[in-house]
C-alpha cells in the first residue's frame, strides 16, 4: 500500500486560505477609504472628482 504525503495539501489550502484574508482585508480598507471620503466630501466627491477624473482620462 502507498502512503500518500498530506503536508503539501495542507500548505496549499494554508496558503490559498491567506491570499483570500489578504484580499478580503484589502477590499475591506478601499471600501473604508470610500466611506472616509464620503463622509468628508460627500457629493462634491461625484460631481467635481468623478468629472475631473473622466477629463483627465481624454
């Protein structure tokens, strides 16, 4: 019978595991950042900013 080595399986599933933290942590801070500035600018922030930011594109 064969034996079959679990350790690279469960380094996988660790790894593959902290990538999802790492992004859901960093989506997590831009969905802040949007709040903070929100709560800062507030409708200024899609009128001025969104507009400057499309003529800035062309």
């Amino acid at each position: 019978m064969t034996q079959m080595d679990r350790t690279s399986e469960t380094e996988a599933g660790s790894s593959s595991r902290t990538g999802l933290v790492l992004l859901g942590g960093g989506f997590f801070a831009l969905l802040l950042a949007g709040l903070l500035l929100w709560w800062r600018e507030g409708n200024r922030l899609f009128t001025d900013g969104l507009i400057a930011a499309i003529v800035a594109c062309f």
